[in-house]
C-alpha cells in the first residue's frame, strides 16, 4: 500500500470587516434613562431644601441689616421702642431704597429681631414672593427636669 499525500487547496474568500453600527440600541436608552431618573428621585427634594434654606438665610440677612440700621439711629428718631417699621425707617433714608426685598415694609424691627432669634423663633417663606411670613414661637420639646 502505497500512501500518498496529496494537499488540498481552499478556497478562502476574503472576509470583509462588518462595519459598525454608529448611535446607541434602545435597551442604553433605557437604562441611561433609568439611572437619571432614580438619580434625580433622590437629590431633587434635597436641592428643594436647599433653596428654601437659603431663602430663609437672606431674609436673616435682611433683618440683620434693618436691626443695624434701626441701632445706628435710634438716637435721632428719639425712641427706645422696637415699634418703628421697616417701612418709616425707607422713607426717612436710613435703609437704601430696593435694599430690603424678602421681608415685608410693615414689618416692625422687633419682629426683625425675632426673625433673627432662631433659637425662640421660626417663619415660613411665602412661595409666590419670597417674603417671611407667619413668625411663631418654637416649641421648646425638651422638659425642664428639677434636681432632688
């Protein structure tokens, strides 16, 4: 027995490279769009406590500024009282005209000064403009306890 070898010949055609599909499949969308939205599930009602917070810091700011001008001239309006509104203070050129836009002209410096008193004293911000309303007095949750 004879062997012989014999070679075989392939044909091999040239594969030519698959191109590449540009732009993302639906089930990216999808899941890209899932992550934002849990994402912004969590941290939108964190920036909204954020925002209300520093509404509350300018008007702190505004009441600070009225106080300082209502002791800078105490002397001239000749009162001891807290009584003299913001608005009596504007018209006398104490406080610049546009300086104080969160709290309300009718305000009187001591509630100015309770809206700075965090501590005994809280207030809400009205949503439609910004301003300090419903000053109230905290309720202090801690009991006072008597030693024996």
């Amino acid at each position: 027995m004879r062997f012989e070898i014999k070679t075989m010949k392939f044909k091999s055609k040239t594969l030519k490279p698959k191109k590449k599909k540009k732009g993302f499949t639906l089930i990216e969308l999808v899941a890209v769009l899932a992550i934002i939205a849990i994402l912004s599930a969590a941290f939108v009602p964190k920036f909204g406590k954020y925002i209300t917070e520093a509404k509350k810091v300018a008007v702190l700011n505004e009441a600070k500024t009225v106080v300082t001008a209502y002791e800078s001239v105490r002397h001239k309006i000749n009162t001891s009282e807290d009584k003299t509104s913001i608005s009596s203070l504007l018209s006398n050129d104490y406080l610049e005209e546009g300086s104080i836009k969160k709290i309300n002209l009718d305000f009187s410096v001591a509630e100015c000064k309770q809206l700075m008193d965090t501590e005994n004293y809280t207030f809400d911000i009205d949503s439609a403009s910004g301003c300090a309303t419903n000053i109230r007095q905290t309720q202090n949750s801690s009991t006072e306890s008597t030693p024996k």
